[in-house]
C-alpha cells in the first residue's frame, strides 16, 4: 500500500497564491509597489497570484519580509508550502502531451480527500477498466491512446491503492450500463469491474434510473474535489469539448454541489445500484 507523506505541487502552489495576496492586501501594498521593490514587472506578480507561475523558497522570503509578516510557524508554512509547489511529480512527464488545464485537475485530484463525480455518458475514469478506457480514447482525438490509458490506470492506482484513499462518490446514468463501447467483452468486464468496486469501503457507486422524473438538468460531467484541510476550498472541474474548465468561486462550487445533491437523492445505492449493475451486465450475456 502506498502513503502520502506531503502536499502535491498544484495545491501547494493553490494555497500559497491566495496567502500571499491575503498577506500583501493586509499590508496595503499596491502590485506597483511590490514588483518595484522585488525588481518585477506588475504582470509576474499578477500571474504569480493567478497561480499561473511559479515562486522559488527565495523570492516566497523575500515577499514575506516585504509583508511584514514575522511570525516564525507562519512563515515556516509558507516557505513549506513555497518548497512543496516546486516538486516535480509522475505527471509532470506528460506535460506536452495533455491540456495544461488536465494536469492541474491530476495534481488537485491526488490531494483530494473527498472525490464526487457525475457522469451521464460514460463510466467515470477512476473506476474504468484499461479496456474500457481504451476504447474511448480510441475515439478521442486528443493525447495518443496508449498514453491516455497509462494516466487513467495510475490515477487509480496511486488513488486507491493508498493506506488512506480519498472517499469517492460517482453518479451514473443507468443508460451508461447498457451503452457499447467496443465488443460486448469490454462492457461486461467493465460492469463486473464496477461490482468488484461496490465492496470497497471508500466508494460509492450510485446508479439513476433514467426514467427518473424531476432530475436536474445537467448537460455535462464533473468532478469536485475537497481537501482535508479548511483553508483549502473545494474545486469543481467540469467537461468542455477539448479540455476541462475550473470552477473555484464559492458561488459555482456551490451551485455543483447543490446539483450532485439532488442527483445522489435520486440514485440508486448499495444493493438497488448492485441489482441494476448485475441487471445490466446479465443483459449481455
């Protein structure tokens, strides 16, 4: 079983964007005066606070001394969080190969303590089998396929394989269970593969029969992703042709959240979700 020993660059990086712009907006400090006073232009500063670049442990001490911030176990974290956002991790390789906006999801996702995904077209990645996937990407246009495969099987991997693996809850559309992807072997052995998760402890499967009266409208897949750490706010990523989109503002990951609430209600769960599972996969033959 693998273990986590600290924080993945992507929150890290999340995290000390927004207290650093927290701590210079404490102090009363215009852009202008802070990119003077570090030797940059305003427009590093602004993407440094974006989270769209990086900054090194040097520079991340020379901000807080600007800020004034002296308190030793806060400055400490932030020098942490600042070495943490630096580290060069698995995905890192595939970085001219994917959407940068994917790699930022992967590296959100392998913080995640909690994992809630709807889905009303395919099974969701996580719990797909390598099959399953490659039939998929097979169709996409995007990263080759063979690499596409080999990113869905180490997300699980490195998910779930953990000493502490994130809760993860999915949504199905029941009309998911019956939908062709390649030979019927490739169905089947993805709804088996989808039983064989139901008697893990940390996931949930929930599957909504689609005739389901008063569901909410929801065009398009997503993921939320919460953190065990308070001052690390959900995210939700949802599904755009090409690419992923983020969705950070507390308004919109409420709106998801109230969204996947009403869709879980309406799920089948534990051994009602079983039945329609086996149902489905009985149908094949």
């Amino acid at each position: 079983m693998l273990s986590r020993t600290s924080r993945g660059p992507v929150l890290a990086r999340r995290r000390l964007r927004s207290e650093l712009r927290q701590l210079r907006e404490k102090a009363e400090l215009a852009p202008e005066h802070v990119a003077r006073e570090m030797v940059w232009s305003v427009s590093k500063l602004v993407r440094i606070e974006n989270g769209t670049v990086g900054i090194s442990v040097n520079d991340t001490k020379a901000l807080l001394a600007l800020y004034g911030a002296a308190e030793p176990e806060t400055v400490a974290d932030l020098l942490g969080l600042a070495a943490d956002s630096r580290r060069r991790m698995w995905w890192a390789k595939h970085r001219d190969h994917v959407p940068a906006t994917f790699l930022e999801f992967i590296g959100l996702e392998d913080d995640a303590t909690q994992i809630r995904q709807y889905n009303p077209f395919v099974v969701p990645g996580l719990v797909q089998t390598a099959e399953y996937a490659r039939t998929l990407a097979a169709r996409d246009a995007g990263a080759p396929v063979t690499r596409q495969v080999e990113i869905r099987m180490q997300r699980q991997r490195l998910l779930f394989d953990r000493t502490d693996p994130p809760e993860y809850i999915a949504i199905l559309d029941e009309s998911v269970l019956y939908r062709p992807f390649g030979n019927e072997t490739v169905l089947r052995d993805q709804l088996n593969a989808l039983l064989d998760h139901m008697r893990e402890d940390h996931i949930d499967l929930a599957v909504v029969p689609t005739e389901t009266v008063g569901r909410p409208g929801v065009p398009v897949g997503f993921v939320m992703l919460g953190f065990a750490d308070e001052k690390d706010d959900s995210v939700v990523f949802y599904d755009q042709p090409g690419s992923d989109v983020a969705a950070e503002a507390p308004a919109d990951v409420a709106r998801f959240a109230e969204v996947f609430d009403r869709l879980l209600a309406l799920g089948l769960r534990g051994a009602d979700a079983i039945a329609a599972i086996k149902r489905a996969r009985d149908r094949i033959g």
